[in-house]
C-alpha cells in the first residue's frame, strides 16, 4: 500500500505544497515563488521552511515529489533531489514543475501540455521520447508567458504617459498597481523581485482587455494566445508524426484569465497551425501530477525528465518508481 506523498508544485509566483494520503488530501501550504537563478541549496532552504509543519503531522510521510521551476536540467534537478533526500530524510523526486503540470493535465498518457505562469514552455512525451519548446526565461523566450504579456503592458502604458500611442487606460492601471510611471523603469531595475512584478501586470492587462474593452490590451493577449500556439505547434512537430492524432492540453496560472482572452484563441490557433491536434482539457493540476510522479509505476514516459534519490537510510521504503 503506497504510504503518504508530500508533493510540491514550485513556480516563480509562488509555492504550493500538501500531503497525499492516496484516497485525499491533507494539509496544503502557499509560500513565496521561486527566485531565477537560485542555488538547489537555496532551493531547498527554502522548500524546508514551506513544509516544515506538514512533516510533522500525524501521519508520517515517506516520498518526496517536488516539481520546480528551471528543473528541467539533470544536473540542478539531480542535486537538488539529493539535497532534499538528505535535509527531510526522505526519498526524494524532483523534477520540472513543467513535467509535474504535463503528468497532471494527462494524466501519464503521450501528449503536449502548454504549461503557461510567469513564464512559458511546451513539453511533449511519447513512447519515441520527450521534447520542449522555448522555456528559456523572461530575458531571451517565455514568449506569450505572464511576463511576455506584463511587460507589453507596461510599454503601451509608457508610450502613453510619452505621447507615442499605447494605451492611457493601462498608464493607468499601471500607477494604481506599480506607482508613478516616473520612476517605475528605476524600481524595477533595483528590484530582486522585477520578473514577478512585471507578471503580476498581466492580470491588469486582462481586466483593460476583458472588462475595459482596450483594442491595445486585446492585441497583447491575442498576440500572446498566438505565441502560445506557435509553442506547442512546435513541440509536437519535433515528437509526433505529421498526421498522427497528438492530445493537447495546457496548465498554469494565465490559462486562469477568462477564456475568451487566452484559452478560446490559444485552441483555435492551434487547430489552424495543427489540424492534428485533439485538446484535452487538463485532468488534474501540477499537484496531482507530483502525486501520481511518486506512486508504483508513475514515472511512465516521463522518467528521463525526472531524479529519483535513495532512501537516505538506503531502505527502499517506497519504491517511487
């Protein structure tokens, strides 16, 4: 009988984290994002202070499943795992909060999962193997992600506080939100925490899209569907036959935005681009992937993406495969 599973779902806005007991859930904690860039010893510091009180319940946890973000590397994610092993003296799965969304939304089956937060990235899973498409950050790709959108946000509301067009409803917006344009560009250039309030704009670009009617802010978001699309496009074209039947889905915060903003157009794009493509709403969230990740058997076609460490003890309590 599988024993209880703290999973972990780590993404740049923020951390959420809760104990699986096989038939439900038991507690559930929310913690600051992940920073870009940290160290897994800062990693782990900090998954040790959003889990703490939930190791020590009643009923005692025996696997590890944390998904994070800018695991999709072997090496930070095989670090990172051990790390994690050794601190919580447990077996410990890490991998990418990606792969963790991509098990959720599919449930283990082959297929594409458009996983769209602060930043963006496709990834694909076959019986020929696994693939991406874009995830490079905020600085070079993440096109269509929370960031893309935010920062297009904030340009059309400086080209209105300037005279050059953009949109004088997102200027304001943005004060309201950010404070005064004049000297928005230098907090952000001092802020350890720019990414995430940059991101944090995309959901005032949805209400001047959706509720405010802005033709500016309604181009981001379409353009943003479009990028989307473009991405997942093509993922499945490096894994998948022209004409084979390729189950898409999608997972992260953005697809939270109202549906004609983002889900409607990100589907019809896709279809255009890929008639092939058969979408799947998601199954389950990054969660429920993590869980099903550390059960008997879970890993499937996933396993290449994801480090599994050993008991600390080396006892095979749970065998996470």
């Amino acid at each position: 009988m599988m024993g209880n599973i703290l999973v972990i779902d780590g993404g740049r806005t923020h951390c959420r984290a809760a104990v699986f007991q096989g038939t439900g859930w038991v507690g559930y904690r929310q913690g600051q994002g992940l920073t870009p860039g940290a160290s897994p010893p800062k990693v782990v510091e900090m998954l040790g202070e959003l889990v703490g009180d939930l190791l020590a319940g009643d009923e005692p946890v025996e696997v590890i499943c944390a998904g994070l973000a800018g695991m999709l590397g072997e090496t930070a994610r095989a670090e990172t795992a051990e790390r994690l092993s050794r601190e919580l003296r447990l077996r410990a799965v890490v991998t990418g909060d990606a792969v963790t969304a991509h098990a959720g939304a599919l449930g283990g089956r082959a297929g594409i999962v458009m996983v769209a937060g602060t930043g963006a990235v496709a990834l694909g899973a076959s019986p020929a193997g696994t693939a991406r498409s874009d995830g490079w950050g905020h600085v070079l790709g993440d096109a269509g992600s929370g960031y893309w959108i935010g920062r297009r946000g904030l340009e059309a509301a400086f080209r209105a506080q300037d005279g050059r067009g953009g949109s004088p409803l997102l200027a304001r917006l943005a004060e309201a939100q950010l404070g005064p344009l004049a000297t928005l560009a230098s907090r952000l250039a001092g802020s350890a925490d720019s990414v995430s309030m940059v991101a944090s704009f995309a959901e005032h670009v949805g209400v001047a899209a959706y509720t405010g009617g802005d033709r500016v802010a309604r181009r981001i978001w379409a353009e943003a569907a479009d990028e989307l699309a473009a991405t997942a496009v093509a993922c499945a074209q490096g894994l998948f036959a022209p004409d084979e039947v390729v189950a898409v889905s999608w997972a992260g915060g953005l697809f939270a935005a109202p549906e004609p903003l983002l889900l409607n157009p990100f589907v019809e794009r896709l279809q255009e681009r890929l008639p092939s493509a058969a979408p799947v709403p998601p199954a389950g969230d990054a969660l429920a992937g993590a869980a099903l990740l550390a059960g008997p058997g879970g890993l499937g076609l996933l396993e290449p993406l994801v480090h599994v460490s050993p008991a600390p003890n080396h006892e095979a309590r749970l065998c996470a495969r």
